[in-house]
C-alpha cells in the first residue's frame, strides 16, 4: 500500500504518553527536547497531533484555554511544530485550521516567529504586539529598587490567583495553581504587606526562564527579576513586551542580550485582554 500524504492522516488529542514524541519533534526542528515545559502544557493545556506511519509524530501543537471551563474565554496556541520531513507539504496549516474549528469563536492568540507568521497572517491572525527575548548572566549593578520581595507560601496563592487574574484578563487558576511545582522558584512582591506582583523562574534546559512576570510597575519588575536572578548560577531567559523599554534597557545594562523577536498575534479580538502595563512577561510563549 502506498503511504498516505501527510495532510490526509488523522489528527488526534496529545497526552502525557505522547511527551517523548513531542520532545522528539522539537529536537528534529532542531530545538531544545523541553520535556519539563511539554510535560507542563501537556497538563495544563490540551495537545493536538499526527501520527506517522513510521513512528514518532509527524506534527503537534498545544492550547491553552483560560477563562471558565467549558466557555474558555481566550486560548493560547503554541508548540506548533512539523517533523522536517514533512514540512512545507500543508501539515501545519492543516493542523492549524482543526484548531480553529475545535475553539469556535473562542478567541486566540500565539507567539509567531517571522517564519510562522505568514501562515498565521494567512488564517486570518492580525499582529498585535511584539516580544523581545532576552537571555544571558545577570549581573547585579546598579540603584536596587527599594521593593520587598520574598518566597511565596501556600497562603498567598488566593491573592496571587485575584491579581493574576485581574491583571492576564482572564482566570488561569489551572495554570497557576501548578507554578509551585513547575517552577524552582515563586517569588512576590510586597508594599505594607499588599502583593503587588509576583515571578516564577522555571528550568528549561540550561536555562531559567523567567515568567510570567507580573508587577506593579517596572521598579517592581525590576526587583521581581533580581531576586530570581539571586538564586540561580544558570543564564536567565524570558520574553519581554518591548512596550517595556525601561525594563529592557535594565536587564540589557546588566548581561541580557537580544536573542528574537517574536510578534503577538491575536485572532478573533482586536487586542489581548487585562491590563498590558502590569504584564510584563508571560508564563511562556506558548501558553501566553
């Protein structure tokens, strides 16, 4: 029997059974395995793929739905990947267009790469926004912001949880109820004893990756990522809104560089919800 075309093989639901595959694709497209962050999405988020006839996974993503359950109010797409054997043969858009179908009038955002981003302006995404990632040794210098910060404990997760929502716009309890034991470390903010932020650094390969990020204002940020940067010996990474010069130019003068830029992109709402000045980095580019 001759092999069936890619585009006409069956997508199905990912699970945790599917996390070496998945790790497997990101390594053929020549990315790190991140079975720490698939494994995360995976839990948190539902998982969509192709199967290959000859093993393995001929393509995957993953969505995150926030909101109430079962009436998600936004999704986030991410990991969308196709094995390299089977690229530019419409694998991607396919599996692009049964998540659209899947949400409905759900509305959607995602990262998109510049190579992405024709496919995504295609299906009918619109960029609204741009992330700039960052990567490198911190290195402590410089005014200290006069902000407290301090562990987060199990009895500031109800605050945390009405802060994140308030400022995300909409609920992600699934997603932040799993930060204790995602992230290496979960840190907040304080003013007279009010949480005023909080930032979780979490490992991914030989990095920390800082997110989500969520302050105040920069001074608060800026605190929130130095007492992050103090616990760990590893290079930091995280994806900031270049709307945040101040907080770029900081981390720039103390041994981030540039690494990518990536455009926000939204689909079936004009902008992203919640308050974009108090947000500084997300959880991930693939969960937003």
């Amino acid at each position: 029997m001759p092999t069936p075309s890619p585009t006409a093989l069956p997508i199905r639901r990912l699970t945790h059974r599917d996390l070496s595959a998945c790790a497997d694709l990101s390594e053929d497209r020549g990315w790190p395995r991140e079975e720490h962050k698939w494994g995360f999405l995976l839990s948190a988020g539902k998982g969509y793929g192709v199967d290959d006839p000859d093993g393995g996974l001929v393509s995957a993503c993953v969505v995150t739905e926030y909101g109430p359950h079962g009436h998600p109010s936004l999704g986030a797409i991410g990991m969308v990947l196709v094995a390299e054997r089977h690229a530019r043969q419409g694998v991607g858009r396919r599996l692009m267009r049964h998540v659209l179908s899947v949400m409905g009038t759900t509305p959607l955002t995602l990262h998109a790469t510049p190579n992405g981003r024709p496919l995504y302006e295609e299906l009918g995404f619109k960029t609204t926004g741009r992330a700039e990632m960052v990567r490198g040794h911190f290195t402590p210098g410089g005014p200290v912001p006069e902000v407290t910060t301090r562990a987060a404990t199990a009895e500031d997760l109800t605050t945390i949880l009405r802060l994140d929502e308030e400022v995300f716009g909409a609920d992600r309890t699934h997603v932040v109820t799993r930060l204790p034991a995602f992230a290496d470390w979960l840190r907040v903010a304080e003013d007279n004893g009010r949480i005023i932020g909080y930032a979780a650094a979490w490992p991914n390969m030989n990095n920390h990756v800082v997110g989500p990020l969520i302050a105040r204002d920069t001074e608060t940020a800026k605190a929130l990522l130095a007492s992050l940067a103090a616990h760990t010996d590893r290079p930091l990474r995280t994806d900031i809104d270049v709307r945040h010069e101040e907080l770029l130019a900081w981390v720039k003068a103390r041994g981030l560089e540039t690494v990518a830029f990536n455009s926000v992109m939204t689909y079936g709402i004009a902008e992203l919800p919640g308050d974009w000045s108090r947000r500084f980095a997300p959880l991930t580019v693939a969960a937003g």
